[in-house]
C-alpha cells in the first residue's frame, strides 16, 4: 500500500522542481542522528502551455557526476577505492579496509581523510543538509529518539520543501523498515510546534502532514549511493560532535579531534534556518 502523501497537497500552488532527499542515521547509546541531503532533481521553467511549453531540466545528473568526482578524488589523494562503501563510523574508528581495499586506513591519515571528505562537499546545493540528533531521554510529544528524530526531521523538510516551491522523494538507507511506518502517519499526522511557543487555542503542537512528499518511503542500498554514504559521514560527524558537547568522547577521539570534523563541512551548504539563530544545521532534541 502506498502513500497518500501525494493526493494531500494543495493544487493551488504547483511546483515548479522535484528535488530527492537523501538520508542516514547514526547511533550510540547515548544518542541517535538522522542527517539528509537535498539534491535537485528536475526542475521546470518557462510557460506551461503555448507552442514551446515548459522546459525540463535534469539537475540530478550534474550532481551525480560531481559526486563521481568527489569520490574519485578520495581514491586519488587516499587509497580509498571508489567502490568501497564509505561510512563515517569505519572511516572514524580505523576499523576498515579503506587503504588500497586492502589494509586499515587509521589514526591521523583516516581523520586527514575523513575532514577532506566533508571539506570537499562544496559542490553540494546551497542549504541542502542539516541534521537531527536526539539524546536517548528525550521526548516530544510522546515520542523517543527515532520517531522523535524523524519527526523533527519531516517537519523541516516540509517546511523547507514548501518554501522551495518544490516536491520531493525520500530514500533512506536500508535497515530501518519502520521508517516507512513512520513515513505513512506522518502523512496523516505529524505533530508540529510553534516557533512563537504555541498555537492559536493554547496549543503546543498541531497535526500539520506531510504534502510536499510524493509516491512513498523508499529504501536504497548504501553501498551503491553515493549521496547516502554523504548523508553518513555526515550524520557521524554530528554524533561525534554531539559526544564532544557532552565530554563524552574517548581520550583518543579527543587527540585525534575527531569532534570537530562536522566543523569541516561547508557552510554553505548547511541549512541553518533549521534552528532559530542556529549556525551548523543542527537540531538538538536534549
């Protein structure tokens, strides 16, 4: 059964781009993050109707060669071998094969690497990836970690979507089948709070559902993506982050300085409306 999410938005304001969002998780016992990538993936210009019509342009695949590239660089300045799935946790720790695909690539040259790979994400849009992350004993609105994380996470995303004038598609990586459960009821009811503390009535949350999302949750395998694998090494900066805010990083990850790497992403493409007065595209739920 698919989504509704699609026969729900309004048709008074049709969009004029289809961008696809991208998205992963990272966890501890402590704290779990979800971050999310926005590529452009078609947009639409000039009249609807007349003898030309509108044009349609394929943004997705300018993106797609970029991040060819960005991979192809990591393989040329450190060994990693393009078809190796990069994820930050093994990047971070050492405990991998990413040197030549034969041997660990650790210690100082893995976090020299792992900063060139936020670094080099410039060519990423404008805007286009923020996180959430939500320490274990939160709660909003009921909800813990996951579906408290994904919540705060559609919610921008909706908002951010409808400002764009845009629609979009989601795909999380696979290994968390509730995140098409969670998907569908947002659709139906997604508990939003008031920038200003409350709504009109007293309220501090109101259903306001998911529109701006088309077809259903999809699920693709990380290790052909390589905008999930960005969304990953995104997401575990922010974890490694988050841990370095509490003082809960290891002796080690604290002489390696491992929680500032989120720092070396650019900040351009951090989209920091996410939190009022907010600076790196965070969302603390604490």
């Amino acid at each position: 059964m698919e989504s509704t999410c699609e026969n729900q938005r309004s048709s008074s304001l049709p969009p004029n781009s289809l961008a696809t969002v991208y998205a992963d998780e990272s966890d501890d016992k402590s704290r779990f993050v979800i971050a999310c990538i926005t590529i452009p993936t078609l947009s639409i210009s000039g009249p609807s109707s007349g003898p030309t019509g509108a044009t349609v342009s394929d943004d997705w695949d300018r993106y797609y060669k970029a991040a060819k590239e960005w991979r192809a660089g990591l393989k040329r300045d450190f060994n990693i071998p393009v078809g190796k799935e990069l994820k930050g946790s093994k990047l971070a720790t050492g405990r991998n094969q990413y040197d030549e695909g034969k041997r660990a690539l650790y210690g100082t040259r893995a976090i020299q690497a792992y900063k060139a790979a936020l670094a080099r994400l410039d060519f990423l849009p404008p805007s286009s990836a923020f996180s959430v992350c939500a320490s274990r004993s939160y709660r909003m609105y009921g909800h813990r970690k996951l579906e408290a994380s994904l919540h705060a996470l559609l919610q921008r995303l909706e908002k951010q979507a409808k400002s764009q004038d845009a629609l979009y598609q989601l795909f999380f990586d696979e290994g968390h089948n509730e995140y098409r459960r969670l998907y569908r009821k947002a659709c139906v009811h997604l508990p939003t709070g008031s920038a200003l503390g409350g709504w009109p009535g007293g309220g501090l949350s109101r259903s306001l559902p998911l529109q701006s999302t088309i077809k259903d949750a999809n699920f693709k395998d990380s290790k052909f993506s390589h905008f999930v694998q960005i969304a990953d090494i995104v997401a575990y900066a922010t974890l490694l982050k988050a841990r370095a805010e509490r003082g809960a990083l290891s002796p080690k990850e604290v002489r390696l300085g491992t929680g500032n790497l989120h720092d070396e992403i650019p900040r351009s493409i951090l989209n920091t409306r996410v939190v009022r007065g907010g600076t790196d595209g965070i969302v603390r739920l604490t």
